[in-house]
C-alpha cells in the first residue's frame, strides 16, 4: 500500500524572468522530491509562458530518477496592468484549483527607456559601488497610463497583483503563502503620498517597490489572523536581470558583472549577481517558517556562499497605502459586476 504522497499548488508570476525562472528551480531543487508539485507560470504572451514551460520541465528532467513525485506545469495568461485579463486568470484558477499554496509576486513592470551614459560614466569612476548597487543613470518614462487609465507601473506591481490576491483568496485559505519580492531601492524617498500611482514620479519602479513594502506591512497580520495566509516581503539582491540586459551591449554587460564581483569581494552581502542565489529568500520563505516583520534578504558573502539577511523597514504610511487600495479594489469591484456576469455566461 502506498503513502499518500504531499502535493504542491505554486504561481510565479513573471515567470520568464531571469529570477522567474530561478524560482521555479529552487522551488524543485527544495521541496522534498516526493511531493507532487504543479508549477503555474504567468506571461502576457503565449510563447513566454511556452518557454519558461520548457525550460522548467528540462530542469525538472534533469533531476530524475531523484524526483519521485509528480511534476506538473501549467500557465496562465495574464497582464496585470489590463483589470479584465486579472479577472478572466481568476476565473480560470477556481475552474481548474481548490487551493494554490504559493504564490510568488515577481513584478517584473517597469518604464525604463535607456541609460544616461555620460551619467553612468561619471557614477561608475566616481562612486562605482553604489553604480553597481543603487545606480542613479538609468531613464524611465514619466506619465504612462494602463488602457484602465491608472499608472501603468502602480497597476502592474501594485494594484493588479493586490486585486488578484483579492479575487483568490479563498484558494490560498488556510495555509496558503503569498511572497512579496520587493526591492533594495524601495527607501521612503522613491514615493509620494500625493503620487499613490506613482504617474508623475521619475522613479515609478521604485517607488512601486516602496509600495509593495509599505502593503505588505499593512495587511500581513490580518491575512494571518482572518485567512490563515502567510505573507512574507523579500529582497532578491543585486543580480543579472534580462528586463534591463536589451539597454547593454556585450562591453557594458561585462563591465557592469565585472564591477558586481569587484562589488562582492569588497564587502557587499548583496551581490548574489547569479539568479539562482537572488531566489534563495523568496523560496526560503515559501517553505520554511520565516519572519514576517522585517523583510527578508538574499545574500552571499565575498566567496559567494549564500546568507540571509533580515533587514528593517519603515512602515509609516503603511494605512495610507492599504486604505487607498481597498478604496480601489471595491471601484473595480463595481466596475467589473458586468464583465463577471459576461464571463460567467461565456463559461
């Protein structure tokens, strides 16, 4: 007679990233091999989600016959900065899902345009640690709106991920574990309480990072206590990122991971540069039992060996945030009852 085997629900949103993708690895690289396990993978396109399958079920291969249980993949098309393609991702969880046990918030939105290359010369001779750890000389746009008419970048690492966790939350009742992956740029700075949807701001993905703390600190202690979900904060360090690689040719590229090693071996704990380590917290989160009131770092020391670091954060502000997007959430609420009518009758 065989034992009942441990099965695992995950989402990774994001999940063609660079880190995306790493969060996959881990995730079956750590949990027991004899649990069943269904990675959910999220793109806006169908031949993203196709990739990041592939590369996930070759990973997954390569671990056999160690892996005994199951491994499972499925997708999701979903545009976080689109409210009716959130809700239609919803609808098709609860059709094919009882519970979800992860979900990794990997916000991958951002309005970068380029780099500012007399600027980042003068950084790199100047100051070459923080242009390797908090760069100043990349340019973003100012001013974008989604098609819903909110800030392009607030929706889609804020906003539209808070609506979704909203929608699902019966799915994740009762044990499920929702990782915020934030940022190291994400100070009290980066955002303004008269910009919520970070429109006018020059740092809008900053300021979105700074969002995502400030959300997670005001709401953790009431999924705990009302739901039963765990929700953690985290920080993946300072790693090669694909979103940004389109802006470098090889000359820069190499540079710049010539100056995150150089970064590394003069102290900093938070150039893990590789995306496997960059996941480390997040899935440490996942599946261990983790602080919730601090955020949760990857990190490594000079010789790459990985740490975790547990780092403070100013909350002040935190109602602010939450108040304005529950206010948000009951507006779509409303402004969604036809579509969920709509979809039901195509269902």
């Amino acid at each position: 007679m065989s034992l009942l085997k441990t099965s695992k629900v995950a989402i990774i949103t994001g999940a063609s990233s660079n880190l995306g993708l790493n969060l996959g690895y881990r995730l079956i690289d750590e949990l027991s091999p004899e649990t069943n396990l269904t990675i959910i993978v999220t793109s806006r396109t169908l031949p993203r989600v196709q990739e990041a399958i592939t590369n996930l079920k070759q990973y997954g291969q390569a671990k056999e016959p160690r892996r005994t249980g199951q491994l499972e993949f499925d997708y999701l098309l979903v545009d976080f900065t689109d409210m009716v393609s959130v809700l239609s991702a919803y609808y098709e969880l609860t059709k094919h899902y009882k519970h979800i046990d992860y979900v990794f918030f990997n916000a991958v939105q951002a309005a970068f345009s380029g780099i500012d290359w007399m600027g980042a010369l003068k950084e790199t001779l100047t100051n070459p640690m923080q242009s390797v750890s908090n760069p100043t000389y990349k340019i973003q746009r100012v001013g974008l709106k989604s098609q819903d008419g909110m800030g392009l970048v607030f929706q889609g690492n804020i906003f539209g991920p808070y609506y979704f966790i909203h929608k699902i939350k019966p799915l994740l009742k009762n044990g499920g574990r929702i990782i915020w992956i934030s940022s190291l740029m994400s100070g009290v700075d980066y955002l303004s309480f008269n910009d919520l949807q970070l429109i006018k701001s020059p740092l809008s993905y900053e300021g979105s990072k700074r969002m995502v703390d400030l959300m997670h600190f005001g709401t953790y202690k009431q999924l705990k206590s009302q739901d039963g979900i765990d929700q953690y904060l985290v920080q993946p360090g300072i790693f090669t990122s694909y979103s940004f690689m389109q802006y470098l040719n090889p000359f820069t590229y190499y540079g710049m991971l010539l100056l995150f090693y150089i970064a590394r071996w003069c102290g900093s704990p938070y150039h893990n540069i590789s995306g496997y380590k960059a996941a480390q917290a997040p899935i440490r989160c996942a599946i261990l039992e983790e602080v919730q009131d601090s955020k949760v770092g990857s990190g490594c020391d000079r010789f790459g060996k990985e740490i975790t670091r547990y780092d403070y954060v100013d909350d002040t502000g935190k109602e602010d945030v939450v108040k304005y997007l529950d206010i948000l959430v009951k507006e779509w609420d409303e402004k969604l009852k036809d579509q969920i009518l709509n979809s039901r009758q195509i269902i």
